[in-house]
C-alpha cells in the first residue's frame, strides 16, 4: 500500500508543480477543467523542472532526499500561481464548437480506447525485467542515488565502473531514485511505469498546446492520429520496456521541439519559455539529446533571423540563456572530475573535414545501417513528415514552421552521422548494439512535428473553403435581390 500511495503522491506532486509552471506562463486558464485537461502537460512540465533543479542542486552538494523533492515541487508550483496571480491574466473563454451526437459519441469511444490503452501499457511494463544497460547504467545510478544521497565516487569516478557511462546525464537516474524514495523502497520494474506515463504525457502536451485555446472541426483533428503512431510504435513501447533512456531523451527533444515550433508560429513567449524547460530536461537525459538540444536552438535562432524579427530574437536569446544554464552544472562537474567517454569523438579532430572524408567508409556504413534500422522500426513516419513539409512549402502555408522542422530533421540526421563516423569505438560493434535506439533522437520528432504541420494544413483549408462560402453566398445575393433580401443573414 506504502508502494502506490508513494507513486501516486510523486505525480500529484510533479503534476501540481507542472499546472504551477503552465499557469505563470500563460498556457493554462483558470479553472477545475482546464487544469483537468492539462494533467498530461502539467506532469510533463513540472517532471523536467523538478528533476533538472535536483540536478542542479546535487551538482552544488545538496543532499537528494525526499524531502528536497517535494521542497523543490512545492516551491516551483507555488512560485507560478503566485506569479500568475500577480500577472491577472484575462479568463479566455474557450471557443465553442457544437459537435453532433454521432460525433461526441465516437469521441468519448476514442478518449476509452486510449485511457484503456494508457492503463493496460502501465500494468505491463511494470513487470518488465531490469537487464542490460538499464542495470548497468540507469538503474544502477538510480539506486545509487535512492540509497545515497550524493554523487558516490564508488559509482561515478571509479575506473572500474566505465561501462556504466559515468558521463551520462541524471535525469533518468535522479527521477528514479526520487520515485524510490517515495515508495519507501526502490522498484526498478515500476519505473517502467513511470517512464510509460512520462511517453503518454508528451504526446498528450504536444495535443493540448496545439488546441487546447480553440475547439477544432474534426477534420482538423485528424494529427491526432500521428501523435497515437508514437505509442504504438514497437521500437519505442520495446525500449521503454527495457528501461533505456533514449525514448525519454528523444520525446522530450520533440516535444520541446515542438513547442518551440509554435512559439515560431504563433509568437506566444508562454511556449518559448516551455521549450526552455523541456529542452534542458532532454539534455540532462542523453549525451545524443544534448547535442541535439544545441541544434533545435541554432535552427530556431536561424529562422528568427532570416525573420530579423529582433524583439523576437532577443526573447530566443534569453530563453537560450535559460536552458543553457540548467544544462551547464552537469557538465561542469564531468569536466571537473575528469570525465570521459570512450564513445565520444576525439574533438577537435572529429571536426576537421580531413579527419571526416578520411573516414567515408565508415560514414557509408553508418549510413547504410541508419536507413535500414529507421524503415525497420519506424516504418513511413519519415516520408510522411517529409511529404508534409514539402507540402507546406509548395502551399506557402506556414514556411517558417516547415522550414524549421526540416532544418532540424536534417542537423540531428547530420550529427548522429558524424558521431558514430568519427568515434574511435569499433563500428561493427557499435551499430549492431546502439543504432536501433538512437535514431530515435531524430525520428521521435517525425510524428509530433506532422500532427502539427498537418493541423495547420488542414487549419488553412477550412479558412479557404468558409471564406468561399461566403464569397459565393455574398455573389448569390447581389446577382439574384429578392425583395428580402437585406433579411438574409451574412
């Protein structure tokens, strides 16, 4: 009883803290039911904050208890509502829609399907065994922490331990360690769980960000569909099943990838700020996701300024700030304790085009093996984003946006080529056990990034075919006056 009363009391908590955040930042209204329909974000949201602030303050030497956690959770949730009192922001009613029976009928059996779905997933991954890199690297950080509450040297700066990746970011590991402490004892199969639900509620922000000021006709909500493809993709229920970090690592680069994508689009500085959050939560999870953090940051800062849009330019830069510094902390603690990977490239070398056309060879093999591991797990997910945005650009129908996505399709692409070119480990051991799970850090972002482009596509055709009904209705009237005809509604 201690064990689900625990887990349930941590996600009111990372919740609680997430409808704190959303509130301070302008993306959730007052009210039981814009709260109730921003669960999935909240928990989204006040997880990365929480855990990367833990991060932060274990860097700095203060001890990872539990009741650290829930101090950092109370005062971040308090922190937003009491700024988002002072702000006393407007109650934006949202816009109605009246929706047929039929059609509030086949919604409600969707919302079962995919509440049963979430609920039966959670259940099954609770019993996933802990093996492989989950023990050896994940796991056994996070039960480190759970029984410790420092950074032991045994675990992070013994010779002895380098297969666990000392280098690699604590998210996962200071996530599963406060989750531990919560249910009174660590339990490494539920946080499987946990994992599972953090999946559900990216998909369920990157919806809500999307529509969540506007009640959209159905064939508007067909992106929704997109969003489903990612749970039920078996490359990714598969590696959150076997408690790796790279699903995490990779949803919360796209959903922040994402959100920065609609500050691009509708300039709300409430998303930009989210994104800062997101993305340093997913550079604090993977050494891949860091490096593709920078390069979401550097194609947003491209589009702003092909824009010259300065105001806009200097909020980037400031939100950049932001994330950077929640990043930083990690990082200088590796350096300063000498930390190193053998998986990573030998820099600056690595960067040289020389060292790079010497090595063509392996730059064929790796991709060769990209291609045939993305179309083996993820199937047409690639071609659809690509078509989309190709789509959005022949239509002129939001150009920045598509142009961003793509831009950051092809960078993370572009990186995880050059990583696996030029590391000095061997390739033919490598690829076999590592590249099924890191094209995620680039295909994650293909289904989340379609739902939003295809919203915005069909968005666009509806506004073209209302204002050709009205167009036509306005013609009718002047071609045929009837005697009432100033009677006739608009």
């Amino acid at each position: 009883m201690r064990e689900l009363t625990g887990f349930l009391l941590l996600q009111c908590l990372l919740a609680g803290a997430g409808l704190g955040v959303l509130r301070a930042l302008g993306l959730l209204l007052p009210g039981r039911w814009p709260a109730l329909l921003a669960l999935g974000p909240a928990l989204l949201t006040g997880t990365s904050l929480v855990v990367v602030l833990l991060i932060v303050l274990l860097v700095i030497g203060l001890p990872l208890t539990l009741a650290t956690a829930a101090l950092v959770g109370v005062l971040v949730a308090g922190a937003g509502f009491a700024l988002a009192r002072r702000r006393h922001p407007a109650r934006t009613a949202m816009p109605s829609h009246v929706a047929a029976p039929a059609m509030v009928r086949v919604r409600r059996i969707a919302i079962a399907v995919a509440g049963a779905y979430v609920v039966i997933g959670a259940y099954a991954l609770a019993r996933a065994p802990t093996r492989a890199d989950d023990a050896r690297i994940w796991s056994l950080k996070g039960l480190t922490l759970t029984y410790y509450d420092s950074l032991r040297p045994e675990i992070f700066l013994n010779p002895a331990t380098s297969l666990s990746h000392p280098v690699y970011p604590l998210f996962q590991p200071v996530l599963e360690a406060v989750l531990g402490r919560a249910m009174g004892q660590p339990d490494l199969r539920v946080f499987h769980t946990e994992l599972w639900l953090l999946l559900i509620a990216a998909m369920w922000t990157v919806a809500y960000l999307m529509w969540w000021r506007s009640a959209r006709p159905l064939r508007e909500q067909v992106g929704l569909a997109l969003l489903a493809l990612l749970a039920i993709t078996p490359t990714v229920i598969s590696n959150v099943w076997s408690g790796y970090a790279d699903v995490t690592g990779a949803v919360l680069l796209a959903t922040g990838a994402v959100a920065m994508g609609l500050w691009i689009d509708q300039r709300e500085p409430g998303h930009m700020w989210l994104s800062a959050i997101l993305l340093a939560a997913a550079a604090n999870t993977k050494d891949e996701d860091t490096l593709g953090v920078a390069l979401v940051l550097i194609a947003a800062g491209v589009i702003l300024a092909l824009r010259r849009d300065r105001p806009q330019l200097l909020l980037w830069l400031g939100s950049t700030s932001v994330c950077v510094i929640l990043i930083l902390p990690w990082r200088i603690w590796t350096a300063i304790h000498h930390l190193t990977d053998s998986v990573v490239p030998p820099l600056p070398r690595a960067l040289s085009p020389v060292f790079v056309l010497d090595r063509l060879p392996q730059l064929k093999q790796t991709a060769s093996a990209m291609i045939t591991q993305t179309l083996a797990g993820w199937g047409w997910l690639a071609a659809i984003f690509i078509a989309l945005c190709l789509l959005s650009l022949a239509t002129r129908t939001a150009r920045s946006l598509a142009i961003f996505y793509l831009l950051t399709f092809a960078a993370l692409v572009a990186a995880l080529l050059w990583l696996y070119t030029t590391t000095p480990v061997s390739l033919a051991f490598l690829i076999p056990t590592s590249m099924s799970r890191t094209v995620t850090v680039f295909m994650a972002l293909t289904p989340l990034a379609s739902a939003h482009l295809l919203t915005q596509l069909l968005s666009t055709s509806t506004k073209l075919d209302l204002e050709a009904s009205d167009s036509g209705w306005l013609d009718l009237k002047q071609a045929a006056p009837l005697p009432n005809a100033s009677a006739l509604p608009d």
